[in-house]
C-alpha cells in the first residue's frame, strides 16, 4: 500500500478526540510535520523524519519508522516492529529536571544497543559519560541518571 504525505494543513484539520488527541490513519508519512500534540494515536506503517517532537501519552501502531532526533512525551507506546534510525525500539525511558537546565536525558534501547538523548547531544552510553565528564565533577546529577536508566532499561 502506497503512503499519503500528509501536510501541516492537512494534519492541522484533523479533529481532536475526547482525550484531545488526533488518529493518524495508517500507511501516512508525517515527515513535513515536526511537532505533535499529547495523546496523539498512528496508524501501523507511518513514517516521521527527524527531529519530530510527541507530547506525553502518544500511541504508534506496528512498524512506524522515526527519523534521527525525535522527542517523546511520558507514557509514549510503540507498537512492534517500530525503528528509530533503521534499529528496532525495544525499549525508552527518560528522567526530566537534570542539571541546572533542568534537562531531559533518554535512554533508548535500540535493537540491543543503548543511546542517550540530553539536549542536543545524541549517541551512545560512552560517548555521553565522556561528554558529562569533561564538563561536570564527578558524581553529578547526568552521571546518576544515567545509571538509573541502564538499570530500568536493563531489568
């Protein structure tokens, strides 16, 4: 089945639900669009390109694909076979309020692999432990969250 590209104006008038979201329907690729709402549900087979942002409690249907850089929301369910960068999600967790910025770090199980997202930084376990190093003492609000989300992903 051929994907519709949805654009803006068409993903503007859809109606919002009871719980104010919007239904995606199947098969859509949502790439012109960056930002979604809170409880916003799609449809099996839709496709986001990169640096998409999704409010808290958004659903995705079996086999969505995200590009480089998303954002999600608490709560956010993936259905199976979802891919981030190409990798399989199995697995996101995130602490909110870090450092004195207040930031958001998320942990991404990715077909086996973790990857952090803090701000603007994006990669892997290692390459985020050396950035917080050079930058913070030892023992610092990043460092422990980044040892709380290992062990929830890991459990």
């Amino acid at each position: 089945m051929q994907k519709h590209l949805m654009t803006q104006a068409e993903f503007d008038a859809l109606p919002r639900d009871a719980c104010g979201g919007k239904r995606v329907p199947a098969y859509t690729d949502l790439s012109l669009i960056t930002t979604f709402g809170d409880c916003s549900s799609f449809g099996e087979r839709c496709s986001f390109g990169e640096r998409c942002s999704f409010g808290e409690s958004c659903s995705f249907g079996e086999s969505c694909s995200f590009g480089e850089r998303c954002s999600f929301g608490e709560r956010c369910s993936f259905g199976e076979s979802s891919t981030l960068n190409e990798l399989k999600i199995l697995d996101i967790r995130s602490c909110e309020g870090i450092g004195s910025h207040k930031r958001k770090v998320t942990c991404w199980n990715l077909g086996g692999r973790l990857f952090f997202q803090a701000g603007c930084f994006w990669g892997t376990q290692e390459e985020l432990e050396k950035a917080v190093a050079a930058k913070y003492p030892i023992d610092n609000e990043y460092t422990k969250a980044i040892n709380f989300l290992v062990t929830l992903i890991n459990k």
